[in-house]
C-alpha cells in the first residue's frame, strides 16, 4: 500500500501561515487572515495561541529550533574544527532564513518574543560556558578566561555583527562576514591561528 501523507496539525499549519503572513508584510499579522490562509477557524487560532502576540511568539520560537540545534549539536572531537562549522552555520542560517531580519528588527520589540529570546539567550549562555570549560581542559582556549564572561562578550558581539548584516541595505558577503567573525573569535579566545581555516578556504560547511 501506498504510505499516506502526513497530517499536518492545526498548529503547526497556523505557525507556517503566520510566518509566511510576516513575512510578507513586514511584520504585520492579523489573526482572522491567518485562520483563513491556514484554511482553519479564528477560534482555533486563538485556541492554540491565546492572542496574535502568542502566534507570532510561536513563529518566532520554532525559528530558534535550529539556532539550539547549531549550538548543541555538531560532535567533531576538533575544537576550532566544530567551532569554526557553528559559526558558519549560524550565519548561513541567518542569511538564508527570509524571517531572520523580522526578528533581528520589527519583532525584537514584542514583550513575548523578548520573554522567548532571554529563555534561549540564557540556555545558549549556559551551554556556550560550558564549551569555553571544555576547551579550556583540552588546552585549545587560554585558560585565564572567565568562559561566563567570555561567552557574553562573544554571543553578544556576534549576535549584533549578523544583526547588522542582515539588516543593513546591503549585505556583506557571507564569507567576508565569516571571515571576519572567526577573526574576532580566534584573537578573543587566545586560539593559536591554525592552518586548516586556510585549507578549507572557509568553505561552506552547513
């Protein structure tokens, strides 16, 4: 027998309907429009959210999804390696993703999306302390950093860097940005240059 499709449920085709909605229109939603291009009820969007600023809370949280997967995954034992693939990911991520400039701008001002982006600020902070002690312990991060502090510094900076560029008229090239945001990391964090980055050229890797 032929496999049946996938149901898609009644939420996730409201999120998929409010993103595409915000993203057409600069970030500007109304329910009611939403509900009819989900092809659902305005009871049911309100059922599922509560309110517009929780669907477009929602939206946003599925778009950190895979910013948590960037951080927490990506097992290769070589340090600079995996770390230097994070940071090249993390920009493609937000060079490619067409809802990446609403919430680097517009969105970033709604109370509930700043509740949502503090709860993943403070679990990428944790985990990213947690990888500065790492390195540390493997002898490739100089030891006389305080990973807390450090992991502050650093998510805060490259958070605005991307910021900049994705909501600047024009964008810098991808491999520019990375190149110069793999720079900053290196120097901050008292990495010994490797020759590898100059092998790899700084080639796509996500």
């Amino acid at each position: 027998m032929p496999s049946q499709p996938t149901r898609i449920g009644s939420d996730v085709r409201l999120i998929d309907a409010a993103e595409a909605g915000l993203i057409e229109s600069g970030g500007h939603i109304e329910m009611l429009a939403v509900a009819k291009r989900a092809g659902l009820s305005v009871g049911v969007a309100y059922h599922h959210f509560g309110s517009k600023t929780g669907l477009i809370a929602a939206v946003v949280d599925r778009f950190y999804g895979p910013i948590r997967d960037i951080a927490f995954g990506n097992e290769n034992a070589d340090w600079r390696l995996r770390e230097r693939e994070r940071t090249r990911a993390l920009i493609d991520y937000h060079y490619d993703h067409p809802f990446a400039p609403l919430v680097a701008g517009r969105l970033a001002r709604e109370p509930q999306v700043l509740d949502l982006e503090h709860a993943h600020r403070d679990a990428l902070l944790a985990e990213g302390a947690r990888n500065l002690r790492s390195g540390q312990k493997q002898g490739v991060v100089s030891p006389d950093l305080d990973p807390e502090i450090t992991i502050a510094m650093l998510m805060g900076g490259l958070r605005l860097a991307i910021d900049q560029a994705i909501l600047g008229d024009k964008r810098p090239d991808r491999d520019d940005l990375y190149e110069q945001v793999w720079r900053f990391i290196e120097g901050a964090l008292g990495l010994h240059h490797d020759d590898s980055a100059k092998r790899d050229g700084g080639s796509r890797v996500a």
